[in-house]
C-alpha cells in the first residue's frame, strides 16, 4: 500500500505510528502548494491521501489517481478537499473528529481571557515602566472578570461543547445556538441554555464560533451579524477565518461596535501583513487579539490524530468502512 501525504515531512514522519502496517506501508511526502503534477508524479499511484489540514484537494487531482480509496484530513477540517469529486470516485473521505476538541476550546478561552484582561497592552506597558498607571486606570474602569460574562457559543460540536465545559469552571452564563438543540440531559451535564440566534448575540458579552465552513456560513459573520451582537462585545473566531467578513470586522473594531475580537484564524493562509485585520491601525489599541492558528497543534492533538488517520488507513486497506466520513459514501 501508498500513502501520499500532503504537507511536513517533519510531522509526518515524527507521528506516524511504530505499527506493522504503518512501517510497511511506502510513504512519499509532497510539501503544502506542491503542484497538481508534482503530486501526480510522486504518488499518483497511491492508495491514501493524507492532506494538510488548509492544502486544497480538488477534483482534478482525485480523477487522476486510478487507485485512490480514501482521503483523509490530516485535522478536523476538510472544506479544501472536493468531496463531491471524492464521492463520484468512490473515495472516502474522513476527518480527525473531536481530536483537537479540548485543545481548541483553551484557545478559546486564553483569547477571552487575553481580551478581558487586556494582556497584550498590560505586557508592554510594564516593560515600558507604565505598570502603575495601567494598574490604576484599570482599578477606576473596571475589570470584568470572565465568570461575571454571558458566554455565547455559536456552535456546539466537539469544541463548542468542550469550551462549555471549562467554561462552567470560571462560573460564566453559557448560551448556545446551533440549528439542532441538544437533548436536555446534555444541556443539563454542561451547564448551557439553549438560545435563538438573534437572542444569543444580542445579550451575550461574548460569542465563540464553533460551526465549519460551509456555504451557509462562509462570510456569516457579517455586518448583519455584528449589528446584531451587543455594543461592546467581544467576538471569538478559533475555527476558520472564512466564516468573517474581514473588512466588516475591522470597521466594527474601528468604530467600537465590536468591544474586543479574539481570532486565532484569518483568511486565506498563510497571512500577509496588509491583511485588513492584522494591519488594524494603532488607534484601537487592546481591541484586537490574534495567535497564529495554533488553538488545534497541540503534541496530544497530533499523536490522537495520526493514530486515527493510520487505524483508518487500515480499516480501509482490509476492506472494511473507515470512521469519520464527512463526504456521504
């Protein structure tokens, strides 16, 4: 069997399983942007495909490689692989389900957090010796504390229901919206309260998206959609960058009708300098907090994904159905 993987071959390599059938399958790595033919001509062959999370697996390429049964994301996201394409060929594709869940959700919070607490200007401040002054316009403004916010949670699947979770210990208010309302039991075991959408974002102080990219929320985050949030409140983005209208959030951080946003993702990767979120002029100093998409790359992330990528793998070379199908074969 062939493994083509689409991505580092650093990461490939240090997590793939000390297996009898992972040592025996051949492995060839192709680097993220290699070309259609590059990949063609390396592994075109192959039996699996294992893709970086953001590389773009279209139909073309799928058509191309006679063998192919299945496609597997090396994350949870898998909008860049052409599962339509996948499924006219008969190709699984599957994804790392939950695997990044409570990874994810600590990125979440640390972004509330950081948000609240202001931590990017407290650090510079104390640095530049204005540790005082910071200290005691904060004693006069007021801090709010994390446990005192309406949390929303705009999504609630493996991430969204893990941000629940540590949520509750910081003793926070915690709406949901999602387009299926969970049973009452699972509402109860986190703590969560269901909302209508409009609902949700009008009285929480914060809202963490949760939900992937799909033609209905690509771009939902509109100016529709931050018109709706309440004045000041702090928008959480640690799922994709393309569920933003980025020109639209920066005109609602500019303005103050956003109070704070925390993104750990923009659009498109990687991220240039005249991004228009992360070229946010000075004048909106602590509004904007951004990390470099590392909410889901944590070690434990990638030893339960490649063991989960690999464990399908096989299923698949012994003919038996994969786990975590996301294109309907």
């Amino acid at each position: 069997m062939k493994l083509l993987v689409l991505g580092d071959p650093v990461r490939a390599a240090k997590y793939r399983p000390d297996t009898s059938f992972a040592q025996n399958t051949e492995m060839v790595v192709c680097p993220r942007g290699a070309s259609e033919e590059e990949l063609l001509q390396a592994g075109g062959d192959a039996d699996f495909l294992l893709a970086d999370a953001i590389s773009p697996v279209p139909g073309t390429l799928i058509r191309r490689m006679p063998n192919l049964k299945l496609i597997h994301s090396e994350g949870v996201a898998y909008h860049a692989i052409d599962g339509a394409a996948a499924r006219e060929q008969g190709v699984f594709v599957c994804n790392c389900k939950g695997v990044n869940a409570g990874a994810v959700a600590e990125q979440a919070v640390l972004l509330m957090l950081g948000l609240l607490r202001d931590v990017a200007a407290g650090d510079r401040a104390v640095r530049e010796g204005r540790q005082i002054q910071v200290k005691e316009r904060g004693m006069v403004e007021g801090i709010q504390e994390l446990g005192d916010c309406q949390v929303g949670i705009y999504g609630l699947g493996d991430i969204g229901k893990a941000t629940a979770r540590l949520l509750a210990a910081f003793g926070s208010t915690v709406f949901y919206y999602s387009h299926h309302r969970a049973d009452p039991e699972v509402e109860a075991g986190l703590g969560i309260r269901w909302a209508e959408r409009e609902e949700l974002l009008a009285r929480c102080h914060v809202v963490s998206l949760h939900v992937p990219v799909t033609p209905e929320t690509e771009g939902m985050v509109d100016e529709a959609f931050l018109a709706a949030m309440r004045p000041g409140a702090y928008l959480i983005n640690t799922a994709r960058g393309e569920l933003m209208d980025h020109q639209a959030v920066r005109r609602a951080l500019l303005s103050g009708r956003l109070g704070g946003a925390g993104l750990d993702t923009l659009y498109p990767e990687p991220v240039s300098a005249d991004n228009p979120l992360a070229s946010l002029p000075e004048t909106c100093p602590g509004r904007l907090l951004l990390s470099p998409h590392v909410g889901g790359i944590t070690a434990g992330t990638f030893t339960r994904a490649y063991r989960m990528v690999w464990e399908n793998l096989e299923r698949v070379a012994r003919g038996q159905r994969p786990e975590h199908v996301v294109n309907g074969l």
